[in-house]
C-alpha cells in the first residue's frame, strides 16, 4: 500500500530548459558552462554547491575566479533561476488532492539560490511558497548528499519510517530511478514538459484495486 509519494522538483513539479542557464553562466563570463551543468546531477563546484561542500558566497567567489571578475549573488542567481521555464499550477493542484489521502515529500538535488525562490510566498504566483505543497523536503544541500547516491535515500527512509515498498518515487532521472528500484521503492519517471498527472493517478488507483484485491 503507497503510503507516501515522493517527488523530484526540477523536470517534474516545475518545468526547466537546462540550456537556458547554460546560456545565462556563459554570459556572465563562466567558460564550458555546459561541462558544469546538468538537469540530475552538477560536477564541480556545480556539484559542491548541491551537497552543501559550499554555500552561496562560496559559490560565487569561485564563479567570479573563473569568470575573472567580481559575480554578484543576485547575477548568480538569476542565472540558477533562468533554469526554470515555469510552474504548471496543475500541479500544485494535484500535490494538494494528493496530501488528503498521502504524504506527499519532495526529494531534490537543489541549492540555496533556488530554494530562496521557491521559498518566497508568491514564487508560483499563489501567493504561497513551494513549503506550503509539502509535508516534508529533502533538500541535497542540506542533507550534504546528492541523487543518485543511495546515501541520501536512506536518509529519507530513515526520516519517513516508511517501507521502501510503500512509497511512489517520481523523478525524471534514470540514474535516480534506478537507485530507487533497488532499494524496493516503487517508481514512475516522467518526461520533463509533459503532462504526468494522469499516469501517477492511475498507478496510484491500480495500487488500491490490488490492494483491495489482496484482501
């Protein structure tokens, strides 16, 4: 039985076109952006800033070295933000049906520059913050480990006290499924930009028929 369903942020709750800040980075002067970048899992002090190795200020004093001039947080995290290409408030929506009958968690490799946004009451323009969607979130920097690492999913576990078998994992990185799946978790990966409501629903029903099934 799902007890609790565990999102992924970026390609899932919010839409992101990862070429967009590719673009951004190199503007501000940051070569081989690409090489640093990546829709699941940064390199570099990409990577150290979504395990919580550095912070915001540390992040920007290495921006600026290889940029060879002064990177402002604020320019810093417009270019983070340029990530994001929107908040499909369907989405929203369906968290808040979901949170009647489940606990409904986030799992992200994120960052404070993205976190500040999704913090502020009207990042979707609701006039709420991401907080307000979910039971709990698992941040990476934070929790100073990153997906697909199984470290950070037996923190989860350990956190949830749930068993592995009763929680629905939605991310849209393979490499992160797969860790998923081995640790008896059940999963569903669905396309960045695509509507996914309707398969996520209908797992969540024949989970219920099997369920009702068995007894």
């Amino acid at each position: 039985m799902i007890k609790t369903i565990l999102f992924d942020l970026g390609g899932v709750i919010i839409n992101i076109d990862r070429d967009r800040s590719v673009e951004a980075f190199q503007k501000l002067g940051l070569k081989n952006a690409a090489s640093y970048l990546d829709c699941y899992k940064q390199k570099e002090f990409f990577l150290e800033l979504e395990d919580g190795r550095l912070d915001a200020k540390g992040f920007c004093s290495e921006l600026s070295r290889l940029c060879g001039k002064i990177i402002t947080c604020e320019q810093a995290s417009q270019a983070w933000l340029s990530i994001i290409r929107d908040v499909p408030a369907e989405r929203l929506l369906f968290l808040e049906t979901l949170r009647k009958e489940y606990k409904v968690c986030l799992l992200s490799n994120t960052n404070p520059f993205i976190m500040d946004w999704a913090a502020n009451p009207d990042f979707c323009g609701t006039g709420r913050s991401l907080y307000e969607f979910f039971d709990h979130l698992f941040l990476s920097y934070r929790m100073q480990c990153v997906k697909p690492d199984p470290v950070i999913f037996e923190k989860v576990l350990a956190t949830l006290n749930d068993e592995p078998g009763e929680i629905l994992f939605i991310d849209d990185g393979q490499a992160n499924i797969q860790t998923g799946k081995k640790l008896g978790m059940l999963t569903y990966m669905p396309v960045n930009g695509t509507n996914w409501i309707p398969d996520v629903q209908n797992m969540l029903a024949n989970s219920v028929t099997s369920l009702n099934r068995s007894e």
